[in-house]
C-alpha cells in the first residue's frame, strides 16, 4: 500500500521502501557532569572571591570615611589654596559651553580660551562697578543717617521700651557688682585695620591673578585633554561611562548656572526698577546686590531683604515707605521660588532641600561667604558624577552582605524601563 511504513523503512511514493535517517548520528555527545570535586572547587574559589571583595570593600569604606573626616579641616586649612582653585575650576566649568561653540568655528583653543576669559572679566567688572562703588557710598552715609533710622523706627521701639529699660537696669546692676574687679584694658587704634588692608591687598591680588590662570589654561587645554582622557581608558565601556561623565559633569553645571543667571539677573532688574519707581537712590546697585545674594539658597534672600530694609529707613521717613522695598522683594522673591524656579530648573535638575541646607552649612564653614556660593554647583557636580557613573551601595554593604559595587542611575533607570517593558507584555 502506498505511504505504508515498515519497522525498518519506509515506502515512498513509488511503493519502493527506503530506510528511515539515523538522527541520533548528528546530536551533538552530551557533557559530561561535573564531578563533586570540581563543584566544590568552583564553590571554594568563588567564596574565596566574595570574602576577598567583602575585605577590599571594607577597607575602601573605612579610607572612605577617614578621608571624608580629615578633608574639610584640609580644605579649611589650605582655604588660600583650595579656594581660588576650586572657585577658578567652577567658573572653567561653566565657560566650557562657549568654549566648544568657538572652537566649533574654527577658533583656535587658546583664543578661545582667551575670549571666554575676557567675557567673564567683563561681566565681573560690570557687577563690581555696579555694586561696589554705590555701596561704599551707602555705608560712609551711614553714619549721617542714624538719627533718621531712629525716627523712622521709633514707633517700633516705643512698644518694647520698657522691656529695653529694664534689660538696661540689669546690665547696670551686673556693671556695678563688676566695678571692683576691672581692668584695664587698651585698645588699639584703628590703623590696624588700615594695616591689615594693606597686607592682605596683594595676597587677594595673587590670588585672583592666580585663578584667572587656572581658567585660562583649563579651557585652553579642554578639549585636548578630554579627548586624551578618553581615548586612554583600556575598555570601550570605561571610555563611554567617562565620556558621559564629563558630559553630563559640564552639561549639568553650566545649564545651571546659566539658568540661574538669568534667573538672578531678571529678578534684580525687576528689584530695580521697583525701587526707583519708589524713590530709592541707586537702584542698580540694589538689583545687583539681589542678583547676586540670590546665588545663596535660602540666606541670600534673608540678607537682601535685610539689606533693602535698611537702605529704606536710610532713605524714607516714613516707617511704611521704608517697608516697602523688602516687601516688595519678598513678593517678587516667593514667585521666583516656588514658580518660576521650579518650573525651568525642577525639569532638569532636582535636588533636596535638605542636601542644599547640608551643602550651604558646609561650604559655608569651610570657606565663608564664597564657599556658600560655590556651594551649590560644588554639589551638582558631586551629584552628577555619582548619577552618571554610580554610587557604592553602603546599605547593601552593611545589611545585604553586599560589596559596595553600585550601579549608575542611569543603568537603573535601564533597568527598570527594562522591567516595565517586559511587565506590560501580555
């Protein structure tokens, strides 16, 4: 019968009968298991190797933590040092931008450099003839205007008067039980202040000369350096995770500061012509000194509106007129904080309020006023670099028996979308 199979063949469409194709000829031999033996090497080498990871991660966590100890008093003892460098690479940072557009077209690094250069020393000219010079002129009127802040606040400390008298009856009593143990103490004249002008001047002079140095040659050898950086790195993986490192490093600084400039100086112009349309000298200089406290989270607002404060009673009889510059800052300052701001910035960038507190604190401490200003960029740019090329997991370290091998944010993010993608397949 035609398509009949046999136990030994199989009849085709002819009725001849052919024989069936030995498929287990082709299989490929299995392999063989391992032995015990063998298992319990690979185990022991393997453990060996975790136990070896879980001691370097340990020692790196305690250096870890001695260095993050010792580094602020080192950066508080070498502020003459670390401060301009600091500050000087901040600023290279955030012209890298311009940088690359000249070079872009066909400018030479080292003019460019010194182009960019130049364009910062003329915004930092414009800003110091703007502030400085009218508010040398605000302080030496100062003085003169004492009695009229008196009388413009009078009505403010008549209502705490008693309390003021009897804080005064106490200070006298405590003088007079002090009387028998005085003494004497000499004062120095004023010409030490004089004195110490005249020697720190040009240590502050070297110094700033000494920054514009370090910006000038960081940009001049930006793009040499980077691409050299780059192309030694002895993996493909580790050149692209710090290419996007220095990326991601230069993008986020300068978009910020760039942001935030703009921001400021919007916001001081508006101050400013606020203040004129109400009468107070100077107006410029106001707005700038707003622009530029406003760089300082959370302080430099309390400051400018302390400072404008006190330019209103300096300038107005009247205690309402006086009040009225700080209060339209504050106005103006509350929509620029919770509107504006978060709305261009909060897009791109994100940061706890908390960790700017920390941030304003510690800089702040270690290098004053400049440190406070530097302070938010400085942790950008810490932040940025830990995002892009990844934290080490302390909590795994201690409570999963884990290595302190983190993972990029963006391989997480990776991750994730990886799960979600897979999650959402029926």
């Amino acid at each position: 019968m035609m398509g009949q199979s046999k136990a030994d063949g199989v009849t085709n469409d002819n009725g001849d009968a052919g024989e069936l194709p030995d498929l287990t000829a082709s299989a490929p031999a299995p392999e063989p298991a391992p032995s015990v033996a063998e298992s319990k090497a690979t185990a022991a080498a393997a453990e060996g190797g975790y136990h070896r990871d879980r001691l370097l991660a340990s020692i790196a966590l305690a250096l870890g933590l001695g260095l993050a100890l010792a580094l602020p008093f080192a950066l508080r003892a070498g502020a003459e040092f670390f401060l301009p460098v600091t500050a000087a690479l901040v600023i290279a940072i955030a012209l890298v931008p311009p940088l690359e557009w000249l070079e872009r077209r066909g400018v030479p690094s080292g003019l460019a450099a010194f182009f960019c250069l130049i364009f910062f020393l003329g915004i930092a000219n414009v800003a110091i003839a703007a502030i400085v010079v009218p508010a040398s002129n605000w302080v030496s009127l100062l003085p003169q205007r004492l009695g009229r802040i008196r009388t413009t606040v009078r009505p403010l400390v008549d209502v705490y008067s008693s309390l003021n008298r009897s804080i005064n009856e106490m200070a006298n009593t405590i003088a007079l039980h002090k009387a028998a143990h005085a003494r004497t103490v000499t004062i120095e004249t004023p010409n030490s202040l004089l004195s110490l002008l005249t020697t720190s001047a040009p240590f502050a002079i070297i110094q700033i000369f000494f920054a514009m140095l370090v910006i000038y040659f960081f940009l001049a050898g930006w793009t040499r350096a980077r691409r050299h950086t780059i192309t030694s790195r002895a993996t493909f993986d580790s050149a692209m995770t710090l290419a996007r490192v220095i990326q991601d490093v230069v993008d986020a600084t300068s978009r910020y500061i760039a942001t935030i400039t703009t921001i400021n100086v919007t916001l001081g112009l508006i101050v400013a012509g606020a203040v004129y349309l109400l009468g107070l000298p100077t107006p410029l200089m106001w707005g700038g000194l707003v622009a530029l406290l406003n760089y300082v989270p959370y302080l430099g607002p309390i400051a400018a509106a302390a400072l404008l404060g006190l330019g209103g009673l300096m300038t107005f009889a009247d205690p309402w007129a006086a009040a009225m510059p700080p209060l339209i800052f504050v106005g103006l300052h509350l929509i620029e904080a919770n509107i504006v701001t978060p709305m261009i910035v909060g897009r791109k960038l994100t940061l706890s309020p908390l960790l700017i507190l920390v941030a304003l604190s510690f800089w702040g401490w270690v290098w004053g006023t400049v440190g406070a200003v530097l302070a938010v960029p400085l942790l950008i740019i810490i932040h940025t670099v830990l995002d892009t090329a990844g934290r080490p997991d302390i909590a795994g370290f201690l409570f999963e028996r884990g290595t302190l091998a983190g993972r990029a944010k963006k391989d997480w993010d990776g991750a994730n979308s990886a799960v979600d993608r897979v999650g959402s397949v029926p």
